[in-house]
C-alpha cells in the first residue's frame, strides 16, 4: 500500500466512523429517552398517590398519555442529546487540534532534552532521527512516560509538521536498539499511513458519546457537597436521579464508544507491524518487543487514567479489554507474532531489568553525531588549513527513474533507512549539536545560507550581526569550518534535525528569524533553488505545525490548473537552458495530467520563476490529495525525462513535497 492508497484509506475509515459515530448517539438518544419515560412516570405515579391526581404528570410535562412513545419527549430528547453530545465533541476537538505536544504532555509525558547525555534516551532520539530522515518527513518532538513501567509507546498529531513519539520510561529499559526500531517504526507507519489523525478524530468522537456519562458522575460527586436543611432532602434525592439516570445512559455511551475504537484501530495494527518489518528488514525488531510484551508481568500496561481516553493511540493493548476481547482496540500479541513469524514457537521470555545498552553490538554506531568522520581535531586542521573555505556546492546529476517519485512518498524501506544512517553519520558533530535547541538552530540554518564568495559571506555575516545580534554572528562563525565540509546532500536533512528545535520558537521570533533567512538569501540580488526550498520548506512546516488543520478547498484541477502550469514550467526550465530539451520536459509532465490535455502550455521563464512558484504552491497546499499526487506524478516525469536529477531539480522538488505536507525522503538514492 503506497502513501496515497493508505491515506485515502484512512479517510473511507474516517467515512464508517461517522457511520458508527450515528450509531452510537442513534443508541445513545433511545437510552435517554427510554430512561426518561421511566422518570416521568415514576414521577406521574407519585403525584398521583400523593395529590390524587392520575393523569398530572404525563399530561403537564409531556401533554401526552402514559404510554411509552410521546412523540414531543422524544424530539426534546434527541435535539438535547445531539447538542450535548456535539458540543462536547467539538470541545474535545478543539483541544485536541493544537497538536501531538498537547497529547503528549495531556498523559504526563516529558519532552526528551535534545540536549541530553543519558544514553538511553540519546539512542531513542538516534532512532527517531534516523527513521525521520529516511521517510521524508520532518523529525518529530521525543516524549518519556516516566512513571510508566510497561512496554508502550505512541504516535500522535495531525500532520507530519506537528507529530510526537511518545515511549514508555519501560521500553526505553527492557528493549534492545533493535526492538525500539521495531517499535519505533510501527509508530512511524501510524505517522505516514494518516491514522494519527483519524485516532484524534475518534478521541473526540468517542468523548461526546461519554460525556453524558461524565456529568451524571459529576452530580453524584455533588451529593457530598449538599448542605442539610428543610429542603436538603429534596435536592439530594433530585441529585441522585439526575446523576443516576445520566450514569445510566453514559454507560451505554461508554459500551458503544469502546467498540467504534476496537472496530476502527484493531487491523491497521496489522499493517503497522509490517511496515515496521519492511522498514528496517529486521522481524526480529518488532516479535522481540511483542514477545517481551507477553513475558513480562506488567506486560504493555498503561498506569495513567489521563491515557485511556487515547488507548487506540498505543504500540500495544495498554488497558483491560471487557466483554470477552469486543472492546480490545489491538489484536491478541499472539496473532500479531504469527502474522510475522509463521513458524514461531509460542515462547515468550521476561524481559531484563535494565537492558545493558552500553555493550549492545550496534550501540556505538547508533548513538550519532557524526563523531567518526568529523572530530573536532579534523575542524580545527581543516579551519587552519583553510579558514574561508565555502561550503561544499556541487552541481550534481544522479540516475532518476519518474516512477519512484510517488513510490518514495512516504515510503518505509530498508534502502532509505541505510540511507539516512549514512547521512547523518556524515554529519559534523557541531553542525548535529547545533540542531538541537532553539537559539543554535536558527543560527544552523543562516549558515547553510552562506555563498561561495568571501565577500558575500562575510557580508552575510554581518547580516546575521544586525538581524539576530553579536552572539548569532559568533555561534555562525564558530559554524563555518563544519559548514565547509558539509556533503550538500546533507543541508535539508539537516535542516529536518532542526525543526523540533525551530518548532519551539513563538510567533514573534519565527517572524524575526524569516525576516534575517530573507536578508540572508537577497543578499547577492538572486534567489538559487536551494535558498528557494530552504526557506520554503522551514516556513511552511512551521506554519503547519502551529496551524495543524487545514481544510481542502480544490477537488478540481480546473481550480489550480495555471498553478500546476507554472510548477511544472519551472522543473522543466530548471534542469536545462535547452529549448528543445525544456520543451521536451514540460511535455513529458503534460502527458500525466490527461484531465487537463490541451489546457496547460509551457509557460515563458518570467511567468514561472520562483515568486510564481511560491503563489502556485501556496494554493496548491489546499489541494485534494488526488491533485497533489497527480502533480507530484507529472512533476517526477518533468525532471526525470533525461534520465537524470540535478542538484537543484531535487531541492526544488523537495521544497514542492514539502510545501504540499507530504513526506519525500532524498531523491535520486535508491534507484
């Protein structure tokens, strides 16, 4: 299942949710009412023995007999179970809407220090990193259930932009490198196949089914607080009722809203599972942490009573499941092992106390940095050396095939994670520290600005001077030697370590620091591919992380077809000043998009260049999922009709991915 097909699956999924969801209040408005004819003829009666009046109850309050349909009772019912319910739904959604950190932080978790030393949380933010970069997306915040002993871990988010990894302080103890990357990429697949958002959806939904539940728990709390007097007795007793009925019908609410999470989470845990094998081509990854899972006492146990609302969110069943397994929200370990190791055995094994990291084969190698190809001491030679030595910046072609591009698109491979290992081992070790809080990020990414020319450097270094102050300027030039050796195939994912440092800024300081990346890029008079796609993609994954929802307002090429005309003019002009070979190239796009044959022409180079193409992409952002591939489609054809990829083709390409929300690991690697 490529990205596309499992996006558009979680919205037919999104489509028997909302089926299900009528269901449940379907359920929910019948319990009510049928609770309040009880009431009220409970109450009939006991006007009736105490006044002697038969008919008062029913006929005052409802203007009906006392059979059990009153048409005027049911339609009260359902007009206030359906405001209650959809209010609270609402509410919950609003809420939730701000994004994985208020998830994450909503259970008691911690963000993880970027900046930390103890090893075990380095090796999770390692293997974050490394499946981050290989699948194109950008690196999402770490979180750490301290006090959570069992072996679980979660997803969460709306988009890519905002998304958190949240482990228990359990799995971070009892497994192996191997089986947090198992782990790791299950939750990965979550991230990539739009379940993360389906499950926020269905957090909210399932809230306003319980809410009702909720309250009549909150006025039986009240009855404690109810002073006595003359007339004490009577509120309590009217208390009790509400509180009772309302605990009633909430649990009929609780019953359906826990079988939509099992219907709705239990399969795509399959698929997780094996994408997460397909990720890292090691089964053994993630049967290791199921099997712990099952011989371990506490097992994937959740203690938080915060996390049950979000229990479809996690690796493995993280509460008790009643009504013999109906309201489990994950398959039984049992079956997701065979679905991986046919042949297991059935064994299962208790977990160390501690897992000895420190002497794990592959713990050296995956604690990061890029200590091993950029020590210090090869800084400090290579700045003596050659103290104004620009960064490395070669135009380069690689073999491109146009039909990888939409397979690349959120793709969980084992040739993209060998990939990503490699770049970001080549990575200097200062130029990786630096991607880890606020202040040094945003210095990093001036410095991945710097020109090839002394003097316009050190004009640029002046720039960093006035815009962001003298230590800006200082940590910058403390930089450059790294900067300078700097493998260009390195620079965005570079700068995808430092988006959850950037993510931290506030509106103010991600104003102040667009406004020095834009001094910075027009500081020699023109704006290069790269410059183009670094600033493009930072400030739109920005904006998406602080904005995470985003409405569709295109379902139809016709809409954004002189956009898509300009995207395609540009990739085309971009990889070649040939006439023929652009013209070639455009055509090539064209010819994928036969809705719009014979209504998109090339476009002359001042009606496509870079200020053209960043209006396009702004608009294209509210573009239907099947326009944004057909267009990625066409735009992999335009670039790859000679068989080859530039440099700058590929930024620019990335910057379109990434402007559009979707993941795009590194073009052009695995062909």
């Amino acid at each position: 299942m490529d990205f596309f097909e499992a996006q558009d699956h979680a919205r037919r999924r999104t489509h028997r949710l909302v089926l299900l969801f009528v269901l449940a209040v379907l359920g929910t408005i019948a319990a009510t009412y049928l609770v309040s004819v009880v009431v009220l003829h409970q109450a009939h009666d006991y006007r009736a023995q105490r006044y002697g009046r038969y008919r008062y109850a029913a006929e005052s309050v409802t203007g009906q007999s006392e059979g059990l349909w009153d048409p005027a009772l049911f339609g009260a019912v359902a007009i206030g179970t359906l405001a209650v319910v959809g209010i609270a739904s609402l509410v919950k959604w609003a809420t939730l809407r701000q994004g994985g950190a208020a998830i994450s932080e909503s259970v008691g978790a911690r963000r993880v220090d970027p900046k930390t030393t103890n090893l075990r949380e380095r090796q999770l933010l390692n293997v974050v990193e490394e499946m981050a970069i290989a699948s194109g997306v950008p690196v999402p915040a770490v979180y750490l259930m301290e006090d959570e002993p069992g072996i679980n871990a979660f997803a969460a988010g709306l988009t890519t932009a905002d998304a958190t990894v949240t482990v228990t302080r359990g799995t971070l103890d009892k497994l192996t490198r191997d089986e947090l990357q198992g782990v790791i990429g299950h939750e990965f697949s979550h991230i990539l196949n739009g379940d993360m958002r389906l499950n926020v959806r269905l957090t909210a939904i399932v809230f306003g089914i319980l809410v009702l539940g909720l309250i009549g728990r909150g006025f039986l709390r009240g009855l404690g607080r109810v002073r006595g007097g003359r007339n004490s007795g009577g509120i309590v007793a009217a208390l009790l009722v509400i509180g009772l009925t309302l605990l009633i019908i909430g649990y009929v609410g609780y019953f359906f809203g826990r079988l939509i999470q099992a219907a709705v989470s239990r399969q795509r845990e399959f698929l997780a599972d094996a994408s997460s094998v397909q990720f890292t081509r090691n089964p053994g990854g993630i049967t290791g942490a199921l099997k712990k899972i099952g011989g371990y006492a506490l097992g994937s146990d959740v203690v938080s009573h915060e996390a049950s609302q979000f229990s479809h969110f996690f690796f493995a069943q993280g509460f008790r499941a009643d009504f013999g397994g109906a309201w489990a929200t994950h398959p039984p370990l049992d079956q997701r092992i065979r679905a991986i190791e046919p042949t297991w055995d059935g064994q299962l094994f208790e977990p160390p106390e501690v897992v000895d990291i420190a002497h794990e084969s592959s713990a050296v190698a995956g604690l990061g940095g890029g200590q091993r190809f950029a020590p210090d001491e090869t800084l400090r030679r290579v700045h003596e050396a050659a103290p104004d030595l620009p960064p490395r910046r070669p135009m380069v072609s690689l073999p491109f095939k146009p039909v990888q591009v939409v397979a690349d698109i959120g793709a969980l491979t084992d040739a993209h994670f060998r990939h990503a290992q490699a770049l970001l081992d080549s990575i200097p070790a200062p130029l990786r520290e630096a991607t880890r809080e606020p202040a040094s990020a945003q210095v990093l990414t001036y410095g991945l600005l710097l020109d090839g020319d002394k003097a316009m450097r050190d004009r640029q270094q002046a720039l960093v001077a006035q815009h962001a102050g003298a230590d800006a300027a200082a940590a910058l030039a403390a930089l450059r030697p790294a900067l300078s050796i700097l493998d260009p195939v390195a620079r965005l994912p570079l700068l995808q370590l430092s988006l959850p440092a950037l993510r931290r800024l506030d509106a103010t300081a991600i104003d102040r620091f667009a406004t020095t990346l834009d001094e910075l890029v027009q500081a020699d008079g023109r704006v290069t591919p790269f410059e183009y796609a670094l600033q493009k993609m930072l400030l739109a994954q920005l904006q998406l992380a602080q904005t995470p929802v985003r409405g569709v307002q295109y379902d139809s090429f016709d809409g954004v077809r002189q956009e898509i005309a300009v995207v395609l003019s540009a990739l085309a002009r971009i990889g070649s000043d040939d006439p023929a070979a652009i013209a070639q190239a455009f055509a090539a796009g064209a010819e994928q998009l036969p809705v719009l044959q014979g209504q998109i022409a090339l476009l002359d180079a001042s009606a496509c260049g870079l200020e053209q193409v960043d209006a396009a992409l702004d608009k294209l952002m509210a573009g239907s999922l099947p326009i944004k591939k057909r267009l990625l489609v066409a735009a992999g054809h335009v670039i790859g009709a000679d068989g080859t990829i530039t440099e700058g083709e590929g930024e620019l390409f990335r910057a379109v991915t990434a402007t559009l929300g979707l993941p795009m690991p590194t073009l052009g690697m695995a062909v």
